[in-house]
C-alpha cells in the first residue's frame, strides 16, 4: 500500500501558540538558515535562550584576517607511540593566544538580524510578553511559516519562506499596524567576532563593536538595495528588494524598511551572497520553497506509525518526520555540518568529523543519497592537507582531522586531536552512496579518499608480537572522550571499525580491478580482539572499571556491533554490556547519539523491545522539542547527531541490516503494539 506521505508530514507541522524560546523555527535550503521567534522573523533576538541565526556555508570569518596566527606558534606534545614520539597540537600551558585563536577560527558568520520594530499606540516598544492570540505554523510540506498575532487588539500576519536554490528569504507581512505607522521591517547587523574562550560564551554576537565592522549602501534604486558587510579581510552582499515602501537607514549597522502610506501590506526579499546576490522576488521564493519542499518529501523513505497501539508510536513519528526536515536543512549541504548546523556557533561553528556519520549517515538509508552527495566532495578537497597531517606525524596515508573549519585544518584541542573514529566514517559513507548508485563512476569519485584513509589505517595499527595481533594506541582517546590519550588501547568499537573500513577499501580494490594494499586485508585479519571482563566489553583493555568509575559520557562499546556487523564481537558478551549499559549508565551525562546507537545494538541482537526502549528513553539528553530539535543542555539546545541517529536508527530498525536473520521489521516488537509501514528505505550495512 503506498503510504499517503502529505498525511503523515503535515499531521506534525509544528504549531505554537506561545513563544517557545528554546524551540525557535527555521526555515533553509541546506546551504543557508535562517531561525524565527514567535514573530515570524528574529524580532525578539535577546529573548530567545537558543540563538536565532542567519548563516550560510559559505560565510565565514577569521578574526584579524586569515594567518593572524598558525599552527607553527603552538607548542606541540609529543606522545610516546611504540619507540617514537608523534607530535599533537594538545592544549599549550603557554602561547594560548594561538591555541584560542586556532580554535576559533575560521568560524560561521552571524549573517544578520532580521526583525519588526513594533509600537504600542503611547509609542513605547512592544515586548515580547505583550503580545497576544499567538499562533505559529511551520506548514513542512511547503517549508513555509505563518505566525500570527496581535498588538494593542490589532492583527498581524508574517509568512517567511526560503527559496531552495538561491540564499534568499521572502517575507510578507499584513497588519493594519503598517499603516498607522506602528510596525516596520529593520535589518541589522553584529560584529560576527569571537572573543571569548568558551564557546558557550560566544555563541551571541556581539552588538556593541560598531568599529569592528562596516555596513554601506553601494547601490539604491526603487524597490532595492545593495548592501555590502565587511569585516577584516571578509566581505558578503545582501540584495534587499521590495514592492512598496521606503528604506531608512536608522544606525550605524541598522537598515528600516516603512511601509508605503495608505497600505497594510509590506512584502520583501533578501538575498544572501559572498558577492552579487540575484534578484529575486516573493513570488518566487515562495513558490521554490513549496516546489523544493514537495519535491523532498514525495522522495526517498516514508514511515508511518498511526496503526501502533504503543502510546509512544506517535512521539516517535513526530520525531521521525521533523528530524527529516531539520537536517535537510542544516546538515545536508556541502559541507560536513557542525552539531547546531546553520541555527548557532557551537565549538566556534567548527564542524565535528567524528560526527559526520550521525549526520549524514541516514541520507542514503532513507533513499537520498544526493543530500549525503553533497558533502562528500569536501574529503577530496582537504585531501591533500589529510595526507600531510598524516606525514607530519610519521604516518602513510591521509589522517583525517576531527574539528575543522571550512579550510579543512585541524584545530588543537585537548581531547580531539587524539581521537581516531572519524577516520573509517568516508570510507563507511562513500559504501553507502555506492550501494545506492554501484557503478565505476561512485567507485572512480571516492577512491582516493578510502584507499588514502586505508594506508594511514594500517600504518596507524601497531602489531603486538605477544599475541601476533594489531594494537590501536595509545596513544588515543576513545569516542568516550573521558579517557586519558597515554593510557587508553584497543577500545571495541575503534577495533572493529578498523577491521571494517579496511575490509571496505579491499572491495573498492576488487571492484575497481586495481592491486590492492596487501597490508589491508593482513592487519584487518590480525585486529586485537575487543578487551573483556567478567562477560561485558570495556571501555578499552586499560579500563577494568568501566561500569563503576567510568560509566558515563559515550557508552561507545556496543557500537562495535549495532553501528557496525561486529564481526570481532560474542554476541552473548555484547548482549550483557548492553544490558549493563541500561542499567548502571549515567544517562545524564550520555549524549543525543548514545540512544540510537544503543537502540541499534538492541536491534541486531534481536532485542526489539529493549531497541524501542532506547531509542525513546525518558532521558533530558534524549528530550526532542516542539521544534524538533534535540535538546542537551543549556546553551545546547540543538543536537543534529541525536536527529540524525534517530533516523538511522529508524531506518534500521524497519528495514534491517546486511545479514540480518529476519527482515520483517527487525528492530520493533512483533506482539502486535507496533504497526510500521514504510517505503523507500534501504537496510544499514
């Protein structure tokens, strides 16, 4: 039976009739974001506790223009690794400028707010508790917003729409307020800088650095403006077009768009560009943004949940159906996404690789692969800076960095640099895209990024004579970050991911006719077996108290079989880690992804009650807000890995994996409390 998917998206459309501060909308194209308040727009910026952001793949700063610092003027550790040392850029006691300025930039620009100036009769400024008969609507299946609301008794109604081939917003505003001269349109502009060390601190951009930043007029005619910003050695462009009215410039960094005399309408355009924004209009945003939208949705995996008896079925849709919208837009564009996508700067806006795979990896599972496509083609252009950090640590191959601006430089950190997990995810994501498109052309794009990753792997792999098997580290730290790098050795999930991304580079080899690196096959032979006590998987072999003293951030081990087939893993030892996990983790300190990741170990150990249980635990770091947004913590209240991790999961769950034992369903309890419909979807490997 085809699934009626307009039903089964619309019946989730966001509606708020208060102003959600943790949960604001947004609207984008993949490349571009754009987040509301309750007016439609950013009017009420600074009462919002999740930033409201303007921001683009492409828009980015470096504070005092690019080379202000380098990697040279950093103290590196060096770092015993079997007979020789191996330098990392690790947190310096001294020369900080240059480790806080290397980690801050390059970072997302804050491109603007966007806004209404609205009045009260006396003439005193609305605010936001003031206003009344509030009701928003984020309508999925065209990707446009209607929020409406009163002042003083008077109506006003904004719709705000993206187009979805250009970076440009339409807005449309309707009130009799327009007229009596009581509402305008402004748009104003922040210093996009980062000064502070913490960027929990910095995700605000600061308004009171007016010299910092320029903001001209260099071209007006009627119905349009060029605006150009600028800031150190960046520059981008707005196009500001409209049908009726007058721009005033109103600050230094301020623009006002009045509504013409006589009327109660006000309709825009703004358009976003590094330089030369095109002209667009209402009409064609709007309509590019219903086309795309449908477009979207009558393609790839649908779901549906409405026949569950489970009181948590419908929950779960609404998470499935808003986690599907929210990384279309922020994690599906050409760059790997950082964890708040293009809503707010978290990490300075640097993007997380180690992540890259809860982002992306759902795409191709729910049957569009060209939104993990796009992405993709960044591996090949960091390539060459892969290949010398790998050199440069006495290393063959490419070692992929784990923070990363758009540039593709490793940022120093005290804990990233020595992570090792996000090496094997483009080789992992370059087998899914081939999956969905086989043919010499997926494996010509992508092979020098798996062999590349392959060669650094087994040279990265030391043999441990005592048992003829290879070693990962130390020094390392996990994907459960609380480990020491000196200390830590063989952690499951590193093991077995490295014995599968090797395996994946000999298929390439194979498929594409080409003599491959003999050493991949014999190191994924000899991995190390994942370290065990008691009959449970640890954290790594030097952790024997990892379910008392280090339970908690990543239960990372049973990823090794649930993200990945475990071909180095006893299902029955898996099976009690995962019940030990449920029951002594310290959830509050888990993360978004933890709760698929478990839930998808549940799954392939034919535990379907238990996937069910994860996935939809009763957790804050597994809580899901109005808006779809996976809530962590404050001033992390958006966690696109936990959206993305819901979807594989999902996907998973409903359509199985490679080898699974029964493909009806596998992940959901068949005792009649679910009822999953899906098309479109395509199994986990």
């Amino acid at each position: 039976m085809k699934l009626n998917r307009k039903q089964i998206v619309s019946r989730h459309n966001p509606v708020l009739t208060k102003a959600e501060t943790l949960a604001p909308l947004s609207i984008g194209n993949g490349e571009f974001g754009f987040s509301v308040d309750v007016t439609g727009l950013q009017t009420f910026y600074e009462d919002y506790e999740t930033p409201l952001g303007t921001q683009s793949n492409w828009g980015w700063h470096y504070t005092g223009g690019p080379g202000r610092c380098t990697a040279e003027e950093i103290v590196y550790q060096e770092f015993e690794t079997y007979g020789r040392k191996v330098p990392y850029p690790m947190k310096p006691e001294d020369r900080t400028e240059a480790y806080h300025w290397l980690r801050q930039n390059p970072h997302r620009l804050q491109l603007g707010q966007i806004g209404l100036k609205l009045k009260h009769r006396g003439g005193q400024e609305v605010q936001l508790h003031e206003l009344e008969d509030i009701r928003q609507e984020l309508d999925l299946w065209s990707g446009i917003i209607t929020s409406r609301f009163s002042v003083d008794g008077q109506p006003v109604t904004v719709v705000t729409s993206c187009h979805q081939e250009v970076d440009a917003l339409g807005i449309s505003i309707s009130s009799p307020l327009i007229q009596e001269g009581r509402l305008q349109l402004f748009t104003r502009f922040p210093a996009p800088d980062m000064t502070h060390t913490s960027w929990s601190k910095a995700v605000f951009p600061g308004w009171d650095q007016d010299e910092r930043h320029q903001t001209e007029v260099t071209g007006q005619e009627p119905g349009e403006a060029l605006l150009s910003r600028s800031m150190d050695e960046d520059r981008y462009e707005i196009r500001w077009t409209w049908s009726a009215g007058k721009l005033e410039r109103t600050g230094v960094h301020e623009l006002m768009l009045h509504g013409s005399d006589g009327t109660d309408r006000l309709e825009c355009t703004l358009t976003f560009a590094s330089a030369d924004p095109v002209r667009t209009t209402l009409q064609q945003v709007e309509n590019s943004s219903r086309a795309g939208w449908q477009s979207f949705w009558k393609s790839g995996g649908a779901v549906d949940f409405s026949g569950s008896v489970d009181e948590r079925a419908g929950e779960l849709e609404r998470r499935v159906v808003l986690s599907q919208y929210l990384t279309a837009i922020h994690s599906s564009g050409e760059l790997p996404p950082q964890e708040t996508g293009l809503m707010y700067n978290s990490w300075f806006g640097k993007a997380h690789l180690e992540m890259h795979w809860w982002h992306a990896v759902h795409f191709p599972l729910w049957g569009r692969v060209s939104l993990l496509k796009n992405s993709m083609d960044w591996y090949l252009r960091i390539l060459p800076l892969a290949k010398e950090l790998a050199v440069s640590q006495g290393y063959a191959g490419a070692r992929w960095p784990k923070m990363v601006g758009f540039d593709g430089l490793q940022s120093p950190s005290a804990v990233a640099v020595g992570l090792i997990w996000q090496q094997p995810h483009p080789m992992t994501l370059a087998e899914l895209i081939y999956r969905a498109e086989p043919g010499t052309q997926t494996l010509d794009r992508y092979a020098d990024i798996v062999f590349e990753a392959a060669d650094f792997m087994v040279s990265y792999a030391h043999l441990n004579p005592e048992r003829n098997a290879y070693d990962l580290g130390p020094p390392l730290i996990p994907a459960q970050e609380c480990h020491p790098m000196q200390g830590s050795m063989n952690p499951p999930y590193e093991l077995e991911y490295w014995k599968y991304g090797l395996e994946v580079a000999q298929r390439w080899a194979e498929r594409l006719g080409r003599p491959a690196n003999p050493d991949w096959m014999r190191v994924a032979g000899a991995m190390a077996r994942p370290p065990q006590q008691d009959g449970v998987y640890l954290a790594h072999e030097h952790c024997p108290d990892t379910f008392t003293e280090k339970n908690h951030d990543h239960p990372s081990m049973v990823g090794a079989l649930g993200m990945l087939p475990g071909s180095l893993v006893d299902p029955e030892v898996m099976r009690n880690t995962l019940k030990r996990v449920q029951k002594d983790w310290i959830w509050e300190s888990a993360w978004g992804w933890d709760f698929p990741m478990c839930a998808m170990t549940a799954a392939r150990l034919g535990e379907r009650e238990l996937a069910v249980d994860f996935l939809l635990m009763e957790a804050t770091k597994n809580r899901y807000l109005p808006n779809g947004h996976n809530y962590q913590r404050p001033g992390l209240s958006v966690y696109l890995p936990g959206n993305g991790g819901l979807l594989t999961a999902v996907a998973m769950m409903a359509c199985g994996w490679d080898g699974a034992d029964n493909k009806e369903l596998p992940g959901f309890p068949q005792d009649g409390s679910w009822s999953v419909q899906w098309e479109g979807l395509l199994p986990l490997l």
